[in-house]
C-alpha cells in the first residue's frame, strides 16, 4: 500500500515538474532551475578554459566570437519578438576557440560556448562556423543541459531539488551535471538524443538565418560531418543521433521558413 502511494506521489512529482519548450512545444522534463544550473556552468566553463589552450585572440579565434555574438544578438531578437525574452535571463555569452583535435563544440547553459580547432577545417568558413554556433546555441536555448540533468536525477532518486541532491550526494550530483552538460567522454554534439539533436536543427536553421548567414549551407555541413565519419554510423534506432540523412530531410523540410528569416534581413 504504501509502496503504491509513493510511486504515485513520485509520479505525481514528474508531472508537476514537466515544463514546455516554448519554441517547439515538446513537453520536458524540469526539475532544476537555471538559478542553480547556472552558477555551475560558469564553474566549470572557466575550469575548462583553464585547463585548455585558449586561441580566441587568433584570426579563427576571433572569427568564432564573431560568429558568435552574431549569432547572440539573432537569439536575443527572435525570443523577444517570439514572447520569450525571459529564456535568456542570467546569459552571460561567452565564445572561445580551443586547441584540439576533437571534431566538436559545445555550449553550456548560460551561453558558454567553446569550439574546438578539429571542427574547423568541415565548417570550412563563417557560415559553416554559424551552423555548428546555432545549433549548439539552441541547445542552451531549449533547456536541454538542464533537462538532461532533470532526467539523471530522477533516475537516481534525487527528487529533491539540486541544491538538495548536492548536499545527499554531491559526487553523484556533479556526475549528472557534467554529462548533462556535455563534459567528459563524448561532448558536446554527439551526446543529446534525438529529439534534442532535431530540436537543436530546427532551432540552430532559424537563428544562423536571422544572423545573415545563408542557411542552405547547413545540409552540406551535415553532409561533410557524415563523410569526416566516413559514414560508419549504427542504425539510427540503436543511435543517440539522428542519422544524416534522416538530419539533412529535416532541414531541408526546415529550409522555407529558414530562408525567409534571411531573406528579411
């Protein structure tokens, strides 16, 4: 009986703390906020900073924080005009160019974005730079760190808030955050599911558009990041990604709407 009670009231507590994404109205899971998410991220933005070769005074570097801040300022723009300007409260955009080989990039929550040098050579210019800038902007935009983050805590039991779950058991708290965000192992592009990867397209498209950057490029990124991969990929079913071609339909489905942002500019 009691059993029955609690799974109720934990259900209970999964419903009430769904949230909706309010640019495409998929239902999340949200049980933290961006109020404590965010004091985190910065954290561990800058200990990555730290711990990393920073090349953003470099031309490339400075053609990513271009990129970037224009990429920030479409963002800032569409939300308002969309009734959400309250998305972004507490951003404090940030843009940095990363010595790796790693084929990648990320963003945390707050707008703390790095790119890694691997990434350069398939955007191969500024606006294969603002296909990857939108689309891992989205990512922070949709709340997907966060709902990640909600998703590993209910899965272990933390139903409690996130100050609470760091005060129970703070190892496993911090283990959440860092996946949720994309540190460690797999980061960044290749670590959101589906759903988040297609949401993060559709999204990305949009704000590349109304930053002037053509978005008829971004299928032909998708289509030199599946050929950098040598397009050795597992099913999609058994993927955390979309295939490439199922990703390139969808923008290409996307593309209508996307050019008429950047043909009004």
């Amino acid at each position: 009986m009691y059993k029955k009670i609690a799974a109720f009231i934990f259900l209970g507590l999964i419903v009430y703390s769904c949230a909706t994404v309010p640019l495409s109205g998929r239902r999340q899971l949200s049980i933290v906020s961006n109020a404590e998410v965010l004091p985190l991220s910065y954290d561990q933005y800058g200990q990555v900073l730290e711990e990393s070769k920073v090349l953003t005074n470099t031309t490339k570097g400075k053609q990513v924080v271009n990129v970037g801040r224009r990429i920030a300022e479409a963002v800032e723009k569409y939300l308002d005009e969309n009734g959400h300007p309250e998305i972004t409260e507490g951003f404090a955009w940030e843009f940095n160019l990363l010595e790796s080989d790693q084929v990648n990039a990320w963003c945390m929550p707050g707008g703390k974005v790095a790119f890694y040098t691997g990434i350069l050579p398939i955007c191969q210019d500024e606006t294969g730079i603002a296909v990857v800038m939108g689309h891992e902007v989205a990512h922070a935009i949709a709340n997907h760190a966060r709902e990640r983050m909600s998703q590993g805590m209910v899965a272990n039991g933390l139903m409690g808030g996130l100050q609470a779950a760091m005060g129970e058991n703070p190892s496993l708290t911090q283990t959440i955050f860092l996946q949720a965000v994309g540190v460690g192992g797999q980061v960044g592009m290749l670590k959101f599911s589906r759903d988040q990867e297609l949401e993060a397209d559709q999204l990305g498209l949009i704000f590349m558009a109304m930053a002037g950057f053509d978005p008829r490029e971004a299928p032909a990124f998708w289509q030199r990041m599946n050929e950098q991969s040598g397009g050795e990929r597992p099913p999609e079913f058994l993927s955390t990604h979309p295939g490439p071609e199922r990703r390139i339909d969808k923008l290409n489905e996307q593309m209508d709407d996307a050019l008429k942002y950047y043909n009004s500019n």
